[in-house]
C-alpha cells in the first residue's frame, strides 16, 4: 500500500514538474519572440524612412550637380594638360588702337624694303632681330593681324635653304610664345601649317596637332550652320565648346578630355557625387541633359550602400534577439535542472527519511527483542546470556554508527566541523582501524591484509576523523567486495604527503558512476548486496574530511575487477 502511495504521489509529482517546465518555457520565450518582431518591424519601418530620405538627398544633389557642371564646363581654361584649345573667331575684328597699327604697318614697311636691299643671310638677321624685340613682335595691324606671324612669313618667302638656326629659334619663341594660349586665328592657322613642318620643336609639332582638332570643330560647326556658334555650350561631333557671352574666344575640347578635365575637379566632389559612364550607369544614376549627356552622376552613398548598412543593421538587431533568446533558453534550462535537481533532493531526502526510520528501527528492534528475551525468565534459561549481550552489543555498535554518520552529515550540510589536526603517527591509525573492522565484523568471514611502510612520517590529521575515512572505505569493501571479500589496506609515503589505499575486488564501479560516487545519497544499483541498509552518505562523508585536511582522494574501478580508494593526507 505504501508502494503504491508513493508511486502515485512521484507521478503526480512530476506531471506537476512538466507543467511548470511548461509555463516556465512560454513565459521565457514568448516576450523574446515579441521582443525579436517589434525589432524586424521597427528595422522595416527605418529602411523605408531611410529609402525616403536617400532619394530625396540624391535628387537635390542631382540639381546641385548638374548645375555646378555647367559652371565647370563653361568655365574651364584650355591648357596643354587638359587637350582643350582656345579658338579666335575670324568673323570677329579684332579692335587695334591706331598707334599700334601704324607702328605695325612702319615695322613691316621697313622689313619689306630690307629684303629688296640686303642678301638672304643678312635679311635672316635683320628679322630674327625685330622676332627678338617684344615690343615689335607682338604688334598687331588694323585687321588684327600680327605683326610677328607676317615677319615669320617674310622669312619663309626666301625658300628653305636661305633659313639659319638663329631665325627658326626665334620663330619659335614666337610661336609657342603667341600660340600656345590657343589663340589660333585663320592668320595663325595657316603660318601654322607652313612652319611647323621646318621647325624641329616637339612643342610646336604639338601645337601642329591642336591646330588640326581646331580645324576639324571649325568644319563640324560651319556643315551644321552653327559658325560662329553662339554664347554657351555646344556638343557635336565628338568635340564640346564654351563660349561666354560677349568674347570672340572660344574653348575648345573633345569630349574625352573634357569629361576628364571637369572629373579632374574638386569642386563637383563637395557634393558627394561621382561621375560615371553612361553605358555603366545603375538604377540610382542620372544622365545630365545635353549637352552634358554623356556625364551620368551616381551618388557616393547610393541607397543601395545605404540599404546595405540598414540590412546589416537588421542582422545585427536579429543576432541581438537571437542571443537574447539563447540566453533566455539557457537561463530557462539552468531553472529547469535546478528545479530537477532540488526535486531530485527532495526526493533523496525522502529516501532518506525513509531509509534512516528502517535503518534505526532495525538495531533497536533486534535490541528490544533480545532485551525481552532475557528479562523473561522462562526463556532466559533456554539462552547463551554471554552471546545475546554481544549481539546487543554489536547492534548498539551497528546504531551508533548510524548516528554518527547522521551527525557527520548534518555538519557537513553547515560546512562546519570540528576536526583536531596535529602531528599523527600513521601507524596508529592503521592499528586502531585495523581493530575497530575485526572487531566490528567478528565472526564474519573476510579477508584483511594490511600493508604499511616501516618508519613512515607524521601527517597533519585528526586520528578518530581519519579513522571515519578508512572506516567507511573498509566497509564499503566489505559490503561490495565480492562473495570473498578480500581486501587490502596499504599506506606508504609519497610527494606531498601520506597515502592510504583501500583496495576489494569485487564488481567494480562503471565510469559513469564514478563521476557520481562521492555525491551525497547516491548509490550504486547494482552494489546492493542485501546484508546492510544504505544511505549513500559514507563516501560523500569521506570526502567531507579528506577536504577540510587538505587532503585528496582518488578513485580507481574497472567493471569486474574491483576499484581502489587513494586517500593522500599532507605531512606534518
């Protein structure tokens, strides 16, 4: 009946732990599930926010960009870096003061009648020297002609041969000088293209080749009617030109050196934007209107870029919830075997209760019986009074063990114990442990060996709580070392201090048990030989004492073939 009472009770029990495995399980993880979707959704609502304010950021730099590109393009200088060359309009007259024209028309009557008079080499210095006057080579006549390009053209009329080092330098100096700006009029043009090819100046072979991207924009412009073209810029044929209103100059580029020259700016990049190709342009580019249409300008912090911190966000807020989760799950879990841990207890400690009633009511009812039998006087004469007065003894013995060991315990659960540690002879110990076992399980069949190491030093112990440890050990070898019950106890001397062994060889303890040996109301199903009761108290108590000595205790089993306790006791 009590069975089956405790059955029910250990199945109600536990239905009632699974429930609150249950509950406890949603009451964790339900407000982290909620907590990890008001993120994602709180995420969602940033990207779209985020998605808004990108769009609306990129098109204002768009305007901004696009504006301050024109400006660039309308504005860029032409330099021998930049490819672009300055073009002077022929349809434009040039506006001479009339000082500077009649000096013009002096100087080059004056070099006109020289020719007549002197010989070629002379007339080549007499014009290398005015080439060399800055104040006469850059006069211009009336038309805006100049001076300089005339007297070089003077020298050329006399052939090829008549030309020395000293004139081809100066007209050299000249031209570069008067042509490097660009300023490229049809009277430039065409001394140009009679020099250059007698000059052996790599600068003005280059000036050669900027002459004909000019003649080449000019015929472009004059097929579409568009020369002279007007004030701003124009986009034809491979070429870009700029013309600011009111000049006769105008600013000419290809459209590779152009777009080279205004992504070489840093004006532009203030903006936080960047120049792209159209033919690699993305979702998030736009294309400038012509004539600045092959110039896409995509933003440096595009949404995608933008969307992609946002999505690493994201991640990083789920990984949040996820180790929020876990963390709940584990914390859940250590409630969960804490909770399986202390019912465990409860249930050992009911065990107990139940084990300690049987294990003392059992000695005192062997007491009671004998008692009885020997105070009634009709049976006390059929009984060996001498040997009903030792089995009383030995069940009193047998109870005051148990009561020791309850009162072992009981300090061990306070952490506290009183423990006189001095200087011991181990060989004392081993005598009265010795006698206390053959004392104790007289007239039982047994087999002891001691084995002790002569001379051996003190160690630092309580002898009555060191003879409790070799005690227990003793007995459990006795209850579980096999039919035979063969033990050893061996002391010797090792580094550290003195070390006891308890050897049986009975069944052994699997490595699984041995991992729980020493916790305190556990025992080994199968070491239950039938003879004792068994609180599963002994070796944790054991272990209680080696600790509070300092000591340590190791144990060594093999399924059938025995185990042995080392217990390792400090010096003295």
């Amino acid at each position: 009946m009590f069975g089956r009472t405790g059955n029910a009770k250990s199945n109600v029990t536990q239905a009632s732990a699974w429930v609150t495995y249950a509950l406890l399980a949603v009451g964790i993880i339900s407000p982290v599930v909620c907590v990890v979707w008001l993120v994602r959704t709180a995420v969602e609502n940033e990207n779209a926010v985020v998605r808004r304010l990108v769009a609306e950021a990129n098109e204002r730099r768009y305007e901004d960009a696009g504006e301050l590109l024109f400006e660039l393009a309308e504005s860029l200088v032409p330099t021998p870096q930049n490819g672009g060359v300055s073009h002077l309009l022929d349809s434009v007259s040039a506006q001479v003061p009339e000082g500077e024209s009649q000096r013009a028309r002096a100087v080059l009557g004056e070099a006109r009648e020289r020719k007549a008079t002197q010989d070629a080499h002379t007339f080549q210095g007499t014009l290398t020297a005015y080439l060399r006057d800055p104040d006469l080579r850059g006069l211009r006549l009336r038309q805006g002609r100049s001076l300089g390009a005339l007297l070089i053209q003077l020298g050329l009329s006399q052939g090829v041969e008549a030309l020395d080092s000293a004139f081809l330098a100066a007209a050299d100096a000249y031209v570069l000088e008067h042509m490097e700006a660009g300023q490229l009029s049809r009277q430039h043009r065409y001394l140009l293209r009679q020099y250059a090819p007698l000059s052996g100046s790599a600068e003005v072979a280059r000036l050669l080749e900027r002459q004909a991207r000019v003649e080449r924009w000019i015929g472009e412009a004059e097929a579409r009617g568009v020369y002279p073209p007007a004030a701003g810029l124009h986009s034809f044929a491979g070429f870009v030109a700029a013309r600011e209103a009111g000049s006769s100059t105008v600013r000419i580029f290809t459209v590779e050196d152009w777009r080279e020259a205004v992504a070489a700016s840093t004006e532009w990049q203030e903006l936080g934007m960047a120049l792209a190709s159209p033919a690699g342009l993305g979702a998030e580019g736009r294309t400038l209107p012509a004539p600045l249409d092959f110039v896409a300008i995509v933003p440096l912090t595009g949404i995608g870029e933008v969307m992609g911190d946002q999505q690493s966000k994201a991640v990083f807020y789920l990984w949040i919830g996820g180790i929020v989760l876990g963390l709940s799950i584990l914390s859940g879990a250590a409630i969960v075997v804490s909770v399986r841990r202390q019912a465990s207890v409860t249930q050992l400690k009911d065990n107990l209760v139940a084990t300690v009633t049987h294990e003392l009511k059992t000695p005192v009812s062997s007491i009671r019986l004998l008692v009885d039998t020997m105070l009634d006087p009709e049976r006390r004469e059929k009984v060996d009074t001498q040997e009903y007065i030792e089995l009383i003894s030995r069940e009193n013995q047998r109870l005051g063990r148990l009561i020791d060991n309850f009162l072992s315990f009981s300090r061990m659960e306070r952490s506290k114990g009183s423990f006189d540690i001095r200087a011991t002879s181990p060989a004392g110990v081993l005598t009265a442990v010795e006698e206390a076992f053959r004392e104790r399980f007289q007239g039982q069949a047994f087999d002891l060996s001691i084995k002790s190491s002569e001379a051996l030093p003190d160690m630092a112990a309580d002898p009555d709580a060191l003879a409790t440890v070799l005690g227990n050990l003793l007995e459990n070898a006795f209850k579980y070392g096999g039919p035979k019950r063969r033990i050893e106890l061996r002391c010797e001397a090792v580094a550290g201090g003195i070390q006891f062994e308890v050897q049986d060889f009975g069944k052994g303890i699997s490595k699984r048990d041995q991992k729980r040996i020493f916790r305190k109301f556990f025992q080994v199903d199968h070491y239950a030989s039938g003879q004792t009761g068994s609180v599963g108290l002994g070796l944790s108590i054991v272990e209680f004492i080696v600790s509070k000595h300092s000591g340590q205790i190791e144990l060594e089993s093999e399924l059938g073939k025995g185990s042995v306790f080392k217990v390792r006791i400090p010096y003295a």
